[in-house]
C-alpha cells in the first residue's frame, strides 16, 4: 500500500474527514509519524519504507474487518 492509497482510505472511511489536509494529520497519528513526513511521501520527497507500507496494510485490513 502506498500513502496515497491510505490517505484516500481515511476519506472514505472516517465521516469526519473532509478533507485532505485532516487526512494527512490522521494518518499521521495513526502511524505515529510526523504530518511533514507524510506530506514527503505524497509528494515523492521521501519514499516510505517497508515496514511502514506493511504498517499501513495492516490498518487498512484491521479496519475494514470491523465494519
């Protein structure tokens, strides 16, 4: 997964979120990174590593198997 497909996830799953930017903090917290780091990887800056693609999978199938 990469961060693009996540932050859109969070769109589409939290009503709360509505928009990009409050997507961004979101994931950043749920990943424990910092907002700046997550904007790096939107825009290329920064590639993410491994472990944090598998961290981001992770959420995304624990979250959808609750609903």
């Amino acid at each position: 997964m990469n961060p693009q497909e996540f932050v859109d996830w969070i769109q589409t799953h939290d009503p709360l979120i509505t928009s990009k930017t409050g997507a961004v903090k979101k994931a950043a917290q749920m990943l424990r990174v910092t907002e700046m780091a997550v904007w790096q990887w939107l825009r290329g800056g920064r590639k993410t590593s491994p472990s944090m693609q598998l961290l981001m999978e992770l959420i995304v199938r624990h979250g959808l198997s609750e609903e």
